[in-house]
C-alpha cells in the first residue's frame, strides 16, 4: 500500500472521534423524539408505538456508546442493525430510490452503515471513555 499523505495518519485517532460525534448526534436526535411520542412516530413511519419505542431506545443507547466509546462495537453493530430495517422499509415497503423524492431515499442510511462500520472495525479509536480509567 502506498500512502501519499503519511503525516495525515496521525489524525486517525482525531477523525475516528469526529465520526463518532457525528453518529451519536444523529442517532440520540432521532432516537429521543421516538421516545417522546412512540404513537404519533409510529403512524408517520406505519409502525406500532410498541416498535418505535424499541427502536428509539436502541437508538439513543447506541448513541450513547458509540459517542463514549463504552461497548462502541456492539453499539455500532446494533445501529447498523437499524439501519438495515430502515433500508429495507424504504425500498421494500415505501418504494424509495437510491436518492429518493427530495433526497429522502436510502442513500443517507447507507451513509450511516458505513459509518458504524468503520466504529466496529476500528473499536473507536484511542479517545474513548473506558482508555480513561
């Protein structure tokens, strides 16, 4: 492997946050309006309270220990594991596109997979709570 820019790994440790951050403020706003009001969420998304609570609370916890660092990995595999239903909600039951009517499409959600995928592969990176202790 030839790396053009080797200085620039010095930053991986600094970037493996900055996706963390990034993951976890999307994951605990969208998980937290879920679980104020399962009922109203769940018609919007054709699914039961019962569900859009499960999925708002694994939401904000996998936030949570994906921004920590505490169980990143296990976090980031249950986040892709939401993922995955939200993708196949959009291309199975609602008929979205790649890049959807006003960009509402299952491309965002791909995004998010990979995302949590670089988490589990990497465990997170050196900035976690648990290198603390």
């Amino acid at each position: 492997m030839t790396i053009i820019f080797p200085r620039l790994l010095e930053y991986n440790d600094i970037t493996l946050l900055l996706i963390r951050l990034m993951i976890a403020a999307v994951y605990i706003t969208s998980g937290w309006p879920q679980l104020r009001d399962p009922v109203a969420k769940g018609k919007q998304n054709d699914v039961s309270p019962g569900l859009m609570r499960f999925v708002g609370t694994a939401e904000v916890l996998g936030g949570l220990g994906v921004l920590t660092g505490v169980l990143a990995q296990l976090a980031a595999i249950g986040l892709i594991l939401i993922m995955f239903g939200a993708i196949k909600k959009k291309m199975l039951d609602w008929h979205t596109g790649f890049w959807g009517k006003d960009n509402q499409g299952w491309s965002y959600d791909l995004g998010y997979v990979l995302m949590c995928l670089v988490i589990v592969t990497t465990g997170g990176g050196r900035y976690v709570l648990p290198s603390l202790f």
